[in-house]
C-alpha cells in the first residue's frame, strides 16, 4: 500500500470495532440480527447523512466561464488586443477603436460558444449517470430488502455475497468462506479471507490488509457470503478519507491521448511559427506591426473551437444513444464505442434468451430421475449466496412438477458457497434422519471430487469405464444445447456443523440436470448487423466447448476452431496473438484468461469492447477500451463499464453504435473529401482569426486575401506572400 494512503490511522479508525468480540460488539452498540426498523434508519439518517462520500463539488456556471475565457487561443488574442490598445490609442494621432471592438466581439462569442457548449454536455453526463443506481440488500424490519447504497446507514445489518461490492465500512458478524478483493484500495490483487473474528494479533494491525473481520467501503466480494453491520459510512470510511488525501486521476483514454497531442502540436506550430514569420517582417515593416502579423498567421492555421465541437459532438451523441436504450456513464467513451472494431461478449444472455429452463434430470446412466431433482432442488433453494439463473431454474422446476412443498422441512445445517476456482456450490443438510452434504457443479469438477456413483440405491465404484460413459452422456446433451450440471453427495458421519471447501471429496455421484437456454431469434440478425458495420465479433464464455459451438452456429458466429481455457495458459502473447486472428470463439474461459485476450488484442491496436455482467467479467471490464454491461448485471460489473443497456440484446447494442458510427462517418466524410475549409469554418473561431488576420492588416486588403488563400494551398511560403 502506498505511502500516501497510510496516512490514514487506521488502528484509531477500526482497532475498537475489530478487536471486540461479535457478541460484545452487538451487545455495545445495542444491535441485533433483526437489522434496524423504518424508523431507526430514518432518524440515523437525518442525524449521521446519506452514505455517499465527498465528490469533486459541481463546477459553478461561472467556473465554466472562466475556463472558456482563458483558453491559450483566447489569452493570445487579448494580448494582442493589449498591443493594439498601445498602437491605435496610445500612440494613434486618430484614435482608432475598430480592431479592439472586433477582437473583443469575437473572444466573447467564441467563449460563449465554448461556455454553452461544455455547460451543457457536463450538465447532460450528470443526467445520464443517475439513471444507472447501485442496490445493495440489508435487513430492516426483520425483511431483506434492497435500498440505494446512498441509503445505507449505521447499524445496518448487510448481505453479502459474490459479486456485491460493499456499500458502507462493516463489521462482519456472520461469514461463510468469504474472499473480499481490496484491490481498488490497496492496488494488490490478491483476494482476503474475512472471518467474524479477529484472526491476527492486535499489534500487527497497521494497514487495512490485516484487519481479517472489517470490510471496506469500495471493495467487491469474489466469493462466499457473509452479514455485516455497518460501522461507518461516507466520508468517515477508509475510502472517504484516502479520498480527501489522495489525488489520483484516471489514466487518460486513447481518445484524449490523441486530443492532448494534437493541441500540443498545434502549440508547438504557432510558437515556431512566431519568431519566424517575425524575423522575416521585421526589416520592412515596425516591430509592433510585424509582432502582430506574427501572430494572426500563426492564430489562423489552429482551430479554437476544436474541443468545443468534440464535447458538443459527444454529449449530443449520448443523448441520442439513451432514447436507443444506451446509457453513457462516461462522456469520453463514446468515441471508443463508435471506433470500437472488435466486440468481446458472453455467450449468455446475450447470445441466448437467459431464461433457463430445467429440462433434464437423469442418472448415471442417462434415464429420467425424480430422485437427481429432490437433491437438485435441496441445494438449489437452501443455499443462500449469490442465486444464479440456475438455482432459480431448478426450484422453478421442482414446483412444477409439485415436490417444492415437501422438500422444504429439511433442515440446512451449512453451506460452502460457489466460487469460480471451484465451480461448485454445497449444502449441508439434515435429511432422513442423517446430514448429507450436496453438492452441484461443472461435470468436470464433480468427477474429480467424486470416487463412487449411486444406481437405482445402490453404491458402486466409479471406474474410469464409468466415467467414459457418463461424458458421452455429457456430451450427447451438449451437443443437443443442453448446459449440463452434476449433482453428487456425501453421507455426514461426525457431526459436523462447520464446512469448508475440503470436504468436497470422497462423494457420491448421483446424476446430471441439463439446462436448454435456446439462442436469439434476433442475435443472428443483430451479428451480422455488427459484422457489416466493420465490428467483428467474439465469444469469450466459461461454458464448455459443445454448448458453445451449438449456441454459436445457431448465431451465425464461425470460427476455424473453439479454443479453451487451458490451451491459452500454455500459449505466450505473441503466439496468442496469432491466435487470436484466425479464431472468434473461446471455451472454459476463467475470468482472467478473459481479461488477457482483451488486454492482447489491444495490443494488436484493436478497440476493443467488452459486455459482461457478472463478477466474472470485471477483470475484462477494467482492461477493455470501453466497458458495457446492463442495468441487470452485478454492482461491480455496473460500477466498471463505461456503457449501460437498458436490454440485455444485442440489437440494442447494435443501435447504439450506429447511432455514434453515424456522427463519425459525417465527420470522416468532409474531410475525406478534401473539404477542409468546411470543417474549419464550422468553428466559429475560423472566422475570429481570419478577420483578425483583416483587420490588423486593414491597410492592404490584398495581403489579406493572399494570406488566407495561402493558409488552404500549401503551395506558397508566408514570404511570397508579402
């Protein structure tokens, strides 16, 4: 952690609420398990303020003013109105007030221009980002509920699970294999275990890393879940604090790289061009004379008003883009949007409906089950981390065919909750008079864990024969679109009531449950919609090879070959590289093997989009040049992207960069045709120089006219035209 953040006393800010035992820390502040009532939190309220932490306070009307007035182009113009103050008045037999009135109308005009223009575009961002809201769930009134995270308060009790990012600074008192990752406040990517105790000793607590029962404002949960009550919020958080001490901007976009260049170079232009043009004048004419002709040729060849058309450009664009049901979180994006030349997604959701549907239950052996759905459902509906699709597929399911009702009075005894590593999720429950431990996830990883099957109630070894035969079975229903799922179990013998990760092993395969999620009607159309604007697309999903290429056929997406996850670990940038030029589809993807090909095709001087909205697919989120997600997905994917769907559909992403593409190609368009002097005098600030250039020189209209004519020829040097 940085030295700057430390700063921070952060044993005086938690060591109280952290080294005190759970019960005594509820029993001090008076708290329970229930959460607060209504009222409470409306009295905290009032009293302690919403949970949001200092922003950079709105810049005032006259703040935009005053940052329009004194642009470089504008300072160089008054200056010379000073010289002209000096030449005309001052030393003028007739005083002579045209060329000063003209400056000055002309600086007005071009600030105002300047000044309505970033006015507004600022004012339509603000608008745009608070129609995107994160949600996070607490307990009031003894009912979870979902409330803003500017609503949070003190002695809110919160739930925690995957993907969540964490509202407030909370003081876990319930926790369940949770990893919190604290990367956005300590810069380092390892994920920490958060337990309800204290785990390390009091006088090694010096920064955030070894508070093991605190979490912090601003970080996300990667897997577990977890209770927590709220000990701090806004800016008396550890976040609000390095807030009001550290001053970190974000790295600069490609865009405004590009934009900063160009001004810079168009400077560096003018500042040669200065002493050059002055030297060469300065024999025939007065030094006052010969300084301001200086200046009006180097004025006329750069574009004042340059920025004011972009920012006009990209706050029109993003107001047109939100009545296509895209939202800009950032204004500068939409330049990535409309250049983006490769679009990065998931196979789910957007290549499919996302309505999962349980379609299969069947045994080892490949026949229906109603035994493989009790089991599926028990785990499904009494685990009590992140619900995924799936769980809420399985206990529609089971409701349908009319066991939901039975099943309920069994008693869960534990859970270890579902983590990316794993790719399974267990329960432990008290059923039959016995604790079983169920457990579902990736076929894959269930038959690593697993050592018998279980056949018609009876228990056999699982022999490699078997298990053949079970991944023809698995494979069959891929093929046929069918996402397939294991279920497997193990008979509790100790007593035990606390469980963790390595008691998954030694288990019992029971059998399989598929899922149909059917492609798009629409995807194929909005694919090659996306193809035929220059976008090419690519799957990077986590599901298998077999769904994978069903679902990416039906959607018109081809690929010399589908390359998974373990081939790309073996494979260094370069050769990746190469790889991924010849291939659109990518199979068995972790989420950091996702953000690495994205990183990798920015490298080839690609842009690059990424849609994703799960906690899975921030890392690829955060390397992206532009990030878009839907207003469904998990806070930390909303918090990351750049660009929100209102629809989880392709068309609507297809819409919007048409829409941006639009405004590009008119650009691209005049200047192409070599129609630059069109481009230049839609600046209003052209014709501000070009009748400076007049003015100053009003005594030989001819030099004037040669002047401007030079400007757009590139033929004659500043001395011919003299």
């Amino acid at each position: 952690m940085s030295d700057s953040k430390e700063n921070v006393d952060v044993l005086k800010m938690y060591g109280e609420d952290s080294t005190t035992q759970r019960d005594e820390f509820l029993k001090k502040h008076n708290l329970n398990e229930k959460g607060l009532t209504s009222k409470q939190a409306e009295i905290n309220i009032k009293k302690f303020g919403l949970n949001e932490t200092k922003k950079a306070k709105p810049k005032k009307w006259y703040n935009y003013l005053l940052q329009s007035l004194l642009t470089p182009f504008n300072c160089i113009l008054i200056g010379i109105s000073i010289i002209l103050i000096y030449t005309d008045i001052y030393l003028a037999i007739e005083p002579s007030y045209a060329n000063i009135i003209v400056i000055a109308i002309l600086v007005t005009a071009s600030t105002l221009l300047d000044f309505f223009e970033s006015y507004r575009s600022n004012k339509a961002a603000e608008k745009l980002r608070e129609i995107v809201e994160t949600t996070t769930t607490v307990i009031r009134d003894n009912k979870e509920i979902n409330i803003p995270v500017k609503n949070v308060t003190l002695g809110d009790i919160v739930l925690l699970s995957a993907g969540s990012i964490i509202p407030a600074d909370l003081r876990i008192i319930e926790s369940k294999d949770l990893y919190v990752g604290q990367a956005s406040l300590t810069g380092e990517s390892d994920n920490i275990k958060k337990t309800v105790e204290l785990e390390n000793n009091q006088e090694e607590l010096d920064s955030i890393s070894d508070f093991d029962n605190i979490c912090f404002m601003g970080t996300n949960v990667v897997s577990g879940s977890a209770k927590g009550v709220v000990i701090k919020i806004g800016d008396s958080t550890y976040f609000g604090k390095i807030a009001n001490t550290v001053t970190s901007g974000k790295e600069k976009t490609a865009f405004q790289k590009g934009i900063e260049s160009i001004s810079k170079l168009l400077i560096r232009i003018m500042i040669f061009m200065i002493p050059i043009v002055f030297l060469i004048n300065v024999e025939k004419h007065d030094i006052i004379l010969a300084f301001t002709f200086a200046v009006a040729i180097a004025i006329c060849i750069t574009p004042l008003l340059l920025p004011v058309i972009l920012s006009s450009s990209l706050s029109k664009g993003a107001v047109r883009m939100s009545k296509k049901k895209t939202i800009v979180k950032k204004l500068d994006s939409i330049q990535n949007f409309g250049a983006m030349n490769i679009f990065c997604t998931d196979k789910t959701g957007t290549l499919t409906e996302d309505k999962i549907v349980l379609e299969k239950y069947l045994n080892v052996n490949g026949e229906e089950d109603s035994n493989i759905l009790k089991y599926a459902f028990l785990n499904a509906y009494l685990q009590t981390g992140l619900k995924s699709n799936i769980d809420e597929a399985v206990v529609a399911k089971a409701k349908t065919v009319g066991i939901e009702n039975s099943l309920k009075k069994y008693k869960k005894i534990d859970e270890i909750p579902f983590d990316f590593s794993r790719r399974c999720l267990s329960v432990a429950v008290e059923i039959y008079n016995k604790d079983e431990l169920i457990t579902k996830g990736a076929v894959e990883e269930i038959l690593n864990i697993c050592t018998t099957f279980e056949y018609k109630g009876q228990t056999e070894k699982l022999t490699n024969e078997k298990i053949e035969n079970m991944r023809k079975i698995c494979k069959n229903l891929n093929e046929e679109g069918f996402r397939v799922v294991a279920i497997c179990k193990k008979i509790i013998t100790n007593n035990k009531k606390d469980f963790n990760s390595t008691d998954e092993k030694d288990m019992t395969l029971l059998g399989f449950i598929g899922f149909l999620d059917p492609p798009k009607e629409s995807a194929k159309e909005a694919i090659e919609g996306l193809n035929n604007a220059g976008i090419r697309v690519m799957v990077l999903t986590g599901d298998n090879v077999e769904v994978t290429r069903c679902v990416c056929n039906k959607a018109g997406i081809n690929s010399k070959e589908i390359i998974t996850g373990n081939k790309i670990d073996t494979l260094s940038d370069v050769a990746l590289s190469r790889l991924l030029k010849r291939n659109n589809i990518f199979a068995k993807l972790s989420p950091i093997q996702k953000a690495r090909i994205v990183r990798v095709l920015k490298q080839n001087g690609n842009v690059v989009g990424y849609m994703g909205d799960g906690i899975n697919d921030s890392p690829a989120l955060t390397n992206s040049d532009v990030g878009i997600s839907v207003d469904t997905a998990v806070d930390i994917a909303k918090e990351t992207a750049d660009i929100i769907l209102l629809e989880k559909d392709l068309n609507v992403l297809l819409d919007g960069v048409m829409e941006r593409k639009k405004n590009i190609c008119k650009f691209n368009e005049i200047y192409k045709n070599g129609n630059k002097l069109q481009l230049w005098w839609s600046s209003f600030s052209n014709y501000c120089k070009h009748c400076t250039t007049i003015f100053t020189w009003n005594t030989n209209s001819t030099i004037s006219r040669r002047i401007i004519i030079w400007l757009w020829s590139n033929d004659n040097s500043v001395w011919q035209c003299r």
